[in-house]
C-alpha cells in the first residue's frame, strides 16, 4: 500500500489516474491538488508520500521552475513528471533537474499503471519511445552521444543489458527476459556505467539512444 499525491489541474486526469493506481494498487491512498502552491502545502503535510505525480503545466508550475521549487522543499519525496509534452529535451531536463521519471499522458493505462510500479520500486522510468526520437532542430547542438569504442569495452551480457535498459525496462524485467538473476543485472548495469564513464542509467540510456545494438551484438 502507498500514498501517492496526484497534482493536476484537470479534474477529468485526475480521476483517471486515481483510478489507475486504485485499480493497480488496492489499498493505496491518494490524494489530489491543482496547483503548486497546495500541492508543497500538502506535500509538508503528508511527509510521508511515496510518490507525487506531477503535471508540468499546472498553475504556479511555469514549466520546470515548478520542479526545482518543489525538490527544494520537499528533496525527499520522489517526483515523476506527467505531462503531455513529448519533447525529448524536455525529458532530459526533468531528470536533471530531480525528476525519477517521465511518464506522458498518453501512455495506455496498462503502461502508466507499469510505468508507476517501476518507480515505486526504486527505478527510474524514462519513455523509452521518445527517448530513441530525434527531435533536433536547424542549427541546434545534437545530444552527446557515447564514443563506439567504449561500446567495444561493454562484453556481450552487457551490452544486451543496455539494450533492454534503453527499452526502460527495470532491473526486474531485464532479468526476466535474459534469464539471469537482478542481482546480476544490477552487477551487469554497474559495470556498464563505470565503463561509458557516464553516473546513472539515464544517462547511459540517453548517450545510447541512436545506437543499433544489433551491430555490437552480432561479433
């Protein structure tokens, strides 16, 4: 069971999602608020949140300002940007700026109810669809990519761990679907970190997002 706050202006998302996690997690709590002002007031208030769900667009938000005002003050509870922008830079700041995930208003209902569970244990959930987006416009500087040669470094294990990691899969799925026991793939995602020389998963999954795995896999 959690206690989830859900912080959106619109009534009609609002519900939608309170039934999401109803129906995903029976005995949670959820409360709701419309805009960042109540939503700090009764963030304080509860302090013991497992999660706030948060739209980027809501008054008082004015974009990511909303999210570094909220860490600020409340640098203990998660955070997951919901929103309807699908912008992949976008994404990338949310992260940076203290955001554990990204989920878009138009992921299907079984994925949001996924994509919530992901969080809640302990992982990060990047859109994985529109993380592998080129959205780059003229004249503007690409995303950094990862040198190939690091890639070279990554054994065959691990670069079909970072494969599985740029779908947003957990540590819990990429063990289910390789056959292989979590702590070994958290073993595996450690090794993969340390060796693209990046600090998180989500940066080695954005550094990837243009890689063919396929190329790497097939030696």
């Amino acid at each position: 069971m959690f206690k989830i706050l859900v912080a959106d202006d619109h009534p009609l998302f609002r519900e939608a999602i309170c039934s999401v996690i109803s129906d995903g997690f029976p005995g949670s709590t959820v409360l709701e608020s419309a805009d960042l002002d109540s939503t700090v007031v009764m963030a304080q208030q509860h302090d013991d949140l497992d999660l706030i769900l948060l739209d980027l667009n809501m008054p008082g938000m004015n974009g990511l300002s909303g999210l570094i005002s909220l860490r600020n003050e409340l640098p203990d509870i998660p955070t997951v940007i919901v929103s309807a922008e699908e912008d992949k830079h976008i994404v990338l700041q949310a992260i940076t700026y203290g955001a554990v995930g990204f989920i878009t208003k138009s992921l299907p209902r079984p994925q949001m109810r996924e994509a919530i569970g992901q969080i809640l244990d302990g992982n990060v959930y990047l859109p994985a669809d529109i993380i592998r987006t080129q959205r780059t416009a003229p004249n503007k500087r690409e995303d950094a990519q990862i040198d190939p040669t690091l890639l070279q470094a990554l054994t065959r294990k691990q670069l079909q761990v970072l494969e599985h990691m740029a779908k947003g899969e957990s540590n819990k799925q990429i063990a289910y679907n390789l056959d292989i026991a979590e702590t070994t793939v958290k073993a595996h995602v450690s090794a993969i970190l340390r060796k693209l020389g990046v600090h998180n998963r989500v940066q080695a999954i954005l550094s990837t997002s243009d890689i063919d795995f396929s190329d790497y896999l097939r030696r």
